[in-house]
C-alpha cells in the first residue's frame, strides 16, 4: 500500500514527555571522517548538543519530540522496540538515525551528483521509521520510501507521518523480495519489489539499519538502487569481516564498496560503522530472487539496535 501525505500543516499536538526539554540538554557531539576498511578509527568528544540535532529547526525538534512520543506509547500495546526510555529513544535511535545523513550527503556530492537535494531514498526493513522517518525529518527536501512487512508497524508508520505532518514520505507495506500490489493492498501479485518496474533501480540511495546481516541486504537492497546511486548498511562497531564475507555479494548486485564512516561514540553503545557502497553496473535480473530460492533455510532478524522487527521478516537466501 503506498500512501503520499498532504502538505504540512502544523504538529496536531503539543510537546509531551519532557523529550527535547532533556535532549538538548543532552551531551553529545560526532565527529565524522570517511575512510576505507584498513583505516584508522575516529574518537568522539561529548560536549552540549549533537552537531547534527543543532541543525533542525525548532519545527524539526517538535517534529521529532512527537515522534518519540508516539513511539513509546504505541510500544506500550505492539511491540516496536525494546527501548523504554526518552533519553535512550533519543540517544540510541534517533541520534544514530542522524548519524547517517553526513555519510550520505559526502558520499552522494563526491561519487553521484553535485548536489544532494532531491534524493529519493529507501529505508528497506523501517520496522517504527529508523531511520527512515528521521531522515525525512531531517532533509525535507528528500523523497523517503519506508518498506515495511508488518501490516501493524504500517499501521504505526502512518500514523507518525500524519502526526508528523510529513508530505515527503510515502509507506510501502510489502518486503525486498515480495511485493503486494499499491492499489489493492489484499491482491498478493506473487514477484519481487525488487523486481518490480516501479522500484527496481530507481533510488538514489538505498539503507538499512539492523534488518539483516550485509551480503542478504546487498541482495534486497542493491537491485532497487539506481546504477550511479548508494546503499548504506548501519552496523556496529566492528563489521569488516562482514564486509569481507558480503564483498562477493556486492559485486554481483552491480556494486563495490566505496568507504566505511565511524563513529566511536563514548555511550553505552560504543562504535557505530556505516557501510558505503556505490552501484556502476545494472543488478542481474535474476536479483532479488524469492525467499529460499537457493538455500534450505531462511533467516530471521537479530537486531542490534533493540527494534523488535519480528520472526516473519524471513531474510531468504543468503549469497556465499
């Protein structure tokens, strides 16, 4: 089911939870540098405020104090993640949600175009909208796709963005590898969204955080990225024998791995890792193929981030 909201009229509500009253007194600050899988690792100073939440405007913050809000109340009937608490939605998923906009934006301006306006991007596996949502937050002037499985979780995503108020953002109920048809959301069509003519390789960027381990996300993900365009992987602290295992992958998806942006952050979470890839070459059409089509057994999601993404989000094969 694919949903385009109106023009942004105002938040419906007022501000809740005491969210960006103890945010912006939050003390945190991400350095950011771009470097290959053999390089240094980068340190991270915590003064007051994130550079990157400093950026958004006062409407942005309002914009994201109601998302968290929501988050944490409609997490106390469905299970969308297991973090509870303001301060810990706000330092462990939307700050790692912002951290990906400055891989993006480097990587887009000095490998894909001058300017990075008016990228189209998908967040494949958005499970609650991360980073998806807070992308859209964030870049205004983006194209967010969010694809999503689980008819609940949509359910949830479409209420965000009309609390939100977001026009830049459309929900797309349906999987990498399955795809139910936009205007009837009961009629099963049977074939990949990757393999799909509306999204196969029509994104400028493509990413991800959490959903699967990298040579299965460069399979989902690769095919919908347009040749010239980026997939980003969010990881941990320490992914480049994942990034070894999943070299194959990449370059059968029409892809190579560009760099790899750390952040060595001094909270409980430690290090996050965002995986760069650039596409110069069309995905085979054979990619994405059908869950199981080449292995025994699927694989379900072990997230690192505390999102509760559910055993139905089958991971299908996986490219040795």
């Amino acid at each position: 089911m694919l949903v385009w909201r109106g023009r942004f009229s105002g938040p419906t509500s007022p501000l809740s939870l005491g969210t960006f009253v103890k945010q912006v007194t939050t003390t945190i600050s991400t350095r950011f540098r771009p470097h290959r899988i053999a390089t240094r690792t980068l340190t991270t100073t915590r003064v007051v405020n994130s550079s990157h939440f400093d950026t958004l405007n006062s409407l942005q913050k309002q914009q994201i104090s109601l998302y968290v809000d929501a988050l944490l109340q409609w997490n106390q009937k469905m299970n969308l993640t297991a973090v509870t608490e303001v301060e810990e939605v706000m330092e462990r998923h939307v700050r790692d949600s912002l951290a990906m906009i400055p891989p993006i934006q480097s990587s887009y301006i000095a490998h894909c175009d001058s300017s990075c306006n008016n990228i189209s991007l998908v967040d494949v596996g958005s499970g609650p909208g991360l980073p998806g949502l807070i992308l859209a937050i964030a870049c205004p002037s983006w194209k967010i796709t969010l694809m999503e499985s689980m008819n609940k979780r949509c359910i949830f995503l479409e209420h965000a963005v009309s609390l939100t108020g977001l026009s830049n953002v459309q929900v797309v109920r349906g999987r990498a590898e399955i795809f139910n048809c936009p205007l009837d959301p009961n009629l099963f069509m049977g074939q990949n969204l990757g393999q799909d003519v509306g999204f196969r390789e029509v994104f400028d960027v493509a990413v991800a955080r959490a959903v699967a381990e990298m040579r299965i996300l460069a399979e989902y993900c690769l095919p919908l990225v347009r040749v010239g365009g980026l997939f980003l992987a969010a990881k941990g602290h320490d992914p480049q024998e994942e990034v070894r295992n999943a070299e194959r992958a990449i370059r059968l998806m029409g892809a190579s791995v560009l760099q790899l942006w750390s952040v060595e952050s001094h909270s409980p979470y430690g290090q996050r890792t965002a995986i760069v890839c650039l596409k110069d070459h069309p995905t085979p059409r054979k990619y994405p193929r059908d869950p199981g089509l080449s292995s025994p057994f699927h694989h379900s999601v072990v997230p690192s981030d505390g999102l509760n993404r559910g055993p139905d989000y089958d991971l299908g094969p996986i490219l040795q």
